[in-house]
C-alpha cells in the first residue's frame, strides 16, 4: 500500500506545476454568472479557452463546442449587463428590464409580419377564434458584441426567459383570460448590433360586426383585434411595417369563407397605452346558399307575372291567389332557414324583404282584380265616356292577347235590344279590362323592378 502512494504522489506533483503553468483549466462554470462568482469574461475559463482555440485555430467548430460559445457569449453579455446595474440590486436584469431601463427612452416593437393560419366563425354567437404568428423586432443595446471577438454575428436565445422580450396581451387584459387568449414566444434571436427578432404565436378571440345582415347570404362580418404590452407600458411603443396579413399556405383553410384584412395600424398616443389593431373580412365564397335563395325566388316572380296571359280576369285572380300561397310558404321557409342567424340588429335579409314586397303587391293585384271583376258584372244601360272607350279600345289593341274573352250568346226575339245592351255593356268591360291591364302591368314592372334591386 505503502508503493502505492510514492507512484501516484509524484504524478499529483506534476499536475500542480502544470495547472500553475497557465494551462487551460476550468475554475468557473458558465453557470457562475447567475450564482454572482463570475462578471466578467475574464473569469470565465472554459469560454476563454474557447475563444482561445478559435482565435488560433480559425476552424469550424462542432456542434456542441458551438452550443458552448452561444452559452459562452450569453453569459458574458449577462454579466456586463448585472455590472452597469448593479447598484440597483435587480436580479438578472437582462431578462427582468426592458433595454433603456436607466434612460427611460421608449423601447419601439415593430410588428412586422401577421401570419394566418387557422380561423373558427361562429355565425349563431357572431364570434370568431383565429391563431396564427407574428414577427417582432425591436432594439437591444444590451445585447451587442465584438464580432471580431466572438466570430458570431448572431445568437440564437433558447429560452425567452433569458432575456426581456414585450408581454403581449388583447385590448381588455381583463377578460382575454375568460377570452382564451393566449401568446407563446417560439424563437428569439439577436444579432451582434442588438437586433433582436422573435416569433410569437398567438391564439385570439373577438365578436364580430354583423350589420351587414341585410344583404345575407353576400353579408360581410368584420372581426376586429387588438394588441397592448401588458407589462412596461409606459416604454413599450408599437410600429407596423405595413404589410397585408397573410395565411398560411400549408395549415390556411377558408372552410367557404372568402377572407381578407387590413392592414395592421399601430395607434400610439403619447398619453394613453401603445396599441396595435387590424380586422379581418368574412364573406361567403360558396355559392350553394345563394342558389338555395335564388331560384324559389326567381320561380315565385315568374309566375306572378304569368296571370295576366291568361286573359279572364277571373281565372287570373285563381292564379294570383295560388302565387300568393307559394309566396307565404317560401317565407316560411326563408324564416325557418335564417332564423338562426339573425343579427343584434334590426335589419332584414333582401330576400325576405323582397318577398314581403312581393306578398303585398300580389294582395293589391288579387284586390284590384276582385273589385274590376265585380265591376263587370254589374249591368248598365249608359255607354261610357267616349274619350274613355276610345282609350280602353286602344289599350286593348294593343293588349289584345290578353283580353281572350268567350262566345257571347244572342236571343233572336230580342235581338235588337240584346244588341243595343250589349253594346253598352262590352264598352264598359272593355273599359275596365283596360284599367286592369294597366293596373296589372305597373304592379307587374314595380315587382320586377324590386326583384332586381334586391335579388342582385
């Protein structure tokens, strides 16, 4: 046992003097800087060997003795960081401070880029869910280096917990909870010029504007958001870069929904707290709804138009009366069918506008016919005006394919009295199938006219 001792005794020896020779050796860890051993550079021996062997060698370094320098290079700018603030007493306070915490200088975050990936509507409670990112960058003095010193010009953070990056919250902090509003910092990197840039993603929630109703199913909702830090308010200054908001290619789906945005706008009051907001537009893209509306609307407007083919006046009142029944069930259905979607406001989709015009003209055209048709049967002895047959002749003229009437019937002992009678009684029926005719067809032209404004 004794041997053994005078064999490893004299190899000890000789590391001493090795180590005492300004070998490289490892006193401090990178860790030392947050346990306050280390503030410097120059009491980082592992990093100062590291620096050392790249300035000699001026190699490549592997992958994990690059992850050591990044660590390294942290740590040095940490440590510089603690020294000017040290009086202070702040505990890690490249990470705890925003930059220009001695100056109170406004720290500016330029929101450069939105991205889309994924949106939820909606439409009974009016509310959409989208989630996305966003780039951010803004300016950190604290976190420059030599280039030629540490041969990086840039520094890829692992943990956003290492330094300070801005809090980010919706426009109402206290309801983005209840809200599910979430933002989570995925990656963080530095240049050596203090450039910092992250990418945040974030989960948001809003109602939307759905005053456009009346034009369902063309209707637009507008969902509008907003940003403010939630921490450091009165430092924390919003820029936009100006750019669209942009979707995803890979993960963006429209689920028939054609979207578009504005353009993100900061609103930065000196007075009040940095905001940033945009809205997002949402209008149907699919056209099975649209034609689901259209065409019993379109079939309910033919037929009001084809009664006044048939000439009688009685016939077309049976027809106008049957016209009416479809109008009141396609109501009904239209009700049925939009009633889950009624806005907060007061207004009427089109086509149930237009089928509530649709209803009364046709009940003023079976009321017009009813009372001309009983005016016909009255009998009269008196011709009229001739002014007035003169016009209801040329009217009917002109309309003559729509004044079919039957054989009329004569009895030969009175045939010289039927006729003179007769005679009276066509003029005054030819008076009033004209008035009907003209009646009938300004209603016609107001429904047509209606049917375009509001179906187009």
């Amino acid at each position: 046992m004794l041997n053994l001792w005078h064999f490893i005794l004299p190899i000890v020896a000789v590391a001493q003097v090795q180590n005492q020779a300004g070998d490289p050796h490892i006193v401090n860890s990178p860790n030392a800087l947050f346990q306050a051993r280390a503030t410097g550079s120059a009491q980082l021996d592992p990093c100062q060997y590291m620096l050392q062997l790249l300035n000699e060698t001026n190699k490549e370094l592997m992958q994990h003795e690059a992850n050591t320098l990044e660590q390294c290079l942290y740590y040095y700018l940490a440590g510089e960081s603690a020294k000017k603030l040290a009086k202070l007493n702040i505990p890690h306070p490249i990470a705890s401070v925003p930059p220009n915490y001695l100056s109170q200088q406004p720290v500016t975050i330029n929101f450069a880029q939105f991205t889309l990936q994924h949106f939820e509507l909606n439409e009974y409670l009016k509310d959409i869910s989208i989630h996305g990112y966003l780039e951010l960058n803004w300016h950190d003095d604290r976190l420059i280096w030599s280039q030629d010193t540490w041969k990086k010009n840039k520094l890829v953070v692992h943990s956003f917990h290492h330094v300070w990056v801005p809090l980010l919250g919706s426009q109402n902090p206290e309801n983005h909870l209840k809200n599910g509003d979430a933002f989570e910092i995925r990656k963080v990197e530095t240049t050596n010029q203090g450039n910092v840039s992250a990418k945040v993603a974030f989960s948001l929630r809003t109602f939307c504007d759905d005053t456009d109703f009346e034009n369902y199913p063309n209707d637009v909702y507008k969902c509008c958001f907003s940003f403010e830090p939630q921490q450091d308010r009165e430092v924390i200054q919003f820029s936009s870069s100006g750019l669209p908001i942009f979707t995803d290619p890979k993960n963006f789906r429209d689920y028939g929904w054609g979207v578009s945005g504005t353009v993100p706008e900061s609103f930065d009051d000196p007075s009040e707290i940095a905001q940033l907001g945009f809205c997002l537009n949402l209008k149907r893209a699919h056209s099975s709804l649209k034609i689901e509306l259209a065409i019993p609307l379109f079939i309910t407007t033919v037929l009001f138009l084809l009664p006044p083919l048939f000439g009688s006046v009685k016939t077309q009142i049976y027809l106008k009366m049957f016209v009416m029944g479809l109008q009141f069930m396609t109501l009904l259905i239209f009700s049925t069918r939009i009633s889950p979607f009624l806005s907060s406001t007061a207004s009427t989709p089109k086509p149930m506008r237009f089928l509530e015009i649709a209803l009364v003209f046709n009940l003023l055209s079976i009321t017009t016919s009813i009372i001309l048709y009983c005016c016909m049967q009255v009998k009269r002895t008196l011709p009229p005006w001739g002014k007035v047959t003169q016009i209801a002749n040329f009217i009917n003229g002109f309309l003559g394919v729509l004044n079919v009437t039957g054989v009329e019937e004569y009895n030969l002992d009175k045939y010289d009295e039927q006729v003179a009678h007769n005679s009276h009684q066509k003029d005054w029926n030819n008076v009033f199938r004209a008035a009907h005719a003209v009646i009938m067809a300004t209603i016609s032209a107001i429904v047509v006219f209606t049917y375009i404004v509001y179906c187009f």
